[in-house]
C-alpha cells in the first residue's frame, strides 16, 4: 500500500512537447524569412546570420564547459537567440560585431543569471541594444535590396510616400536581415500558432496598438506597422516564454505596454525604431504583471493580519 500512494515530485501533468521541439519550430517558422534576406542583401546577411548562430552556440558550449554545468546547446535555444539577433541586425555590420553581439547575448544575457528559463530579458533583444548604444555607426548603415549601395534611410526613417505599401508588405525595402518581408513573418506567425507554441493574444495586442495609436496620430498606418521591427518584435521576441507573462490578460497587458512604448519612441523620441527598448522595457515589468494577473486559487481566503486579530 505504501508504494501504491508514492508520488513523484510535481508538476504531475505532462506533455510530449520538449524544448528543442519547441525551438526547432520557431527555427523553421523563421526561415523564410531569414533566407528572403539572404536573397535580398547578399551573401553579406547569410555571413551576418552564420556568424551569430555560430557564437551563440559556441559561447553556451565554451561556458557551460568551464562552469562544469550541464551543456545544453542540444535544445537549439542558442540558436533561436544567434538566428533572431542576426535577423535583427544590417547586413553591413562587421563580423566581429555581430560575434560580439552573440556573446553578450549568451554569456551576460542568458547564463549568467542562470541559464534558458532563468534571463529576465530576451537575449537577442538585448544584445541588439547593446550593440546600438556600442557602434552606432554600423548599426544605423543598411543595404539597399539586391544592390551594393549603402543607406540610412528605413522606412521609418524615409519620407512618407517613398515605399508603396506592396513594397513594405513584401519586403523590397532596406532593414535589418529578416526584418523586412512583414508578410514571411506573419506566415511564421500563423504557423507557431498553428502548432500551438506562442498564443496570438501578444502579437494582436502589440500590433493593434501600434496600429491604433499610428491612426489616432494621423502616421502612415502601412510604414507604422510594416516598415520596422514591429512584425518580428511582436510575433518572435515579445512572445518570448521567460520574459512575458503566463497569463491573458497579463500577456494583454504587456504587448498594450510594448506598442504604446514604441509607439512614444518612434513619435517623440530621437531613434525612429523603439521595437526593442519597448520589449526590454516590458521584460522587466513582468514579475509585477504576473503578480497582479494570477488568478487566485479557488477556496483562497486571505490571511487575517495580526493586529487585526488581537483588536
């Protein structure tokens, strides 16, 4: 009888989902994408995208090994996080850049506070900070599509009128490398959702608000939400599982902040992008979102202080 009421430790409900199966799907969901990218700027933007992967996994390798712990580049978190940063950064950056990119987004970012589930940031959004508050230059310098010239102007940084909006939904435009075809992106979207491994309340929410608010302010709606780094924000790095919140109305909660946070960025600040500065914000609001949005248990009765007890 004993051994029939032995338990193991909870969480007692299991699912044959695992980690790597999780982040091969975000790999693929991001692939065409990521290739379009490559056709677009070059065997530069597939230099950029291997050298990030390559770091990334390295660096979780390298580390994990002189620590002792447990190597876990096997469950391809590394990378999803080499793969979005490189996706997130132009393809004229230095290589050694990009590398230094992976590193920080793997050693500072991601391991030292304790590995995958542990961060309280997106790795890939923070080292793409780090990079642009580091060499600005290289970080504001994007190529033109399927052409060696060199531009600063993004469509959010160009004149209202210079893309079409066929243009910005398709991608025929200067950015990042996996940033410009809002419509690749959408399509990986819609297949993560289809298999179940982010919720579209996050993307909805953050979108729609950017969208909103564009409208309200009288922006070009098609340049607000197709011409930067909304789509892949949204849809890939706010719907990070670490650093959102577990709940609906919390995840509702969070992408509402990321869209107005971009949105006050991209109208009153200094940079014409605030995708990532919004998210990163956001990240780390998310233990009080999560707090405040729990559900409380059924049959909870809050405790009684005890001064109130002895009135």
């Amino acid at each position: 009888m004993k051994d029939i009421l032995t338990v193991s430790s909870s969480p007692h409900l299991r699912h044959t989902d695992t980690t790597r199966g999780i982040m091969s799907d975000v790999v693929i969901a991001l692939s065409p994408a990521a290739v379009y990218g490559c056709i677009l700027f070059g065997w530069r933007a597939a230099a950029v995208l291997a050298v990030c992967i390559a770091f990334a996994v390295l660096s979780e390798f390298v580390w994990e090994k002189a620590l002792k712990k447990p190597v876990t580049v096997g469950d391809m978190s590394a990378v999803v996080t080499g793969l979005l940063l490189g996706m997130n950064l132009p393809s004229t950056i230095p290589l050694w850049q990009a590398a230094i990119g992976s590193i920080a987004a793997i050693i500072v970012v991601k391991q030292m506070f304790g590995g995958i589930g542990c961060n309280f940031a997106n790795p890939a959004i923070a080292a793409r900070i780090i990079l642009l508050v580091s060499f600005p230059a290289s970080m504001t310098k994007f190529a033109e599509p399927i052409s060696d010239a060199v531009t600063s102007a993004t469509p959010l940084a160009a004149e209202n009128g210079t893309y079409t909006l066929k243009e910005l939904f398709f991608g025929m435009h200067s950015g990042s490398i996996g940033e410009t075809s809002a419509f690749l992106l959408l399509v990986g979207g819609v297949y993560l959702i289809l298999r179940r491994v982010i919720s579209p309340v996050i993307p909805a929410c953050f979108i729609g608000t950017v969208a909103l608010l564009s409208l309200i302010s009288g922006e070009n709606l098609a340049v607000s939400v197709f011409g930067g780094g909304l789509m892949i924000g949204a849809v890939f790095m706010a719907t990070d599982y670490t650093t959102s919140p577990v709940t609906t109305l919390g995840k509702a909660v969070f992408a509402v902040g990321c869209g107005l946070i971009t949105f006050i960025i991209r109208k009153f600040g200094a940079l014409p992008e605030g995708v990532s500065y919004s998210i990163l914000l956001m990240n780390i609001l998310v233990p009080h979102i999560n707090r405040f949005t729990l559900a409380k248990p059924f049959g909870f009765v809050k405790p009684v202080k005890e001064d109130a007890k002895n009135a």
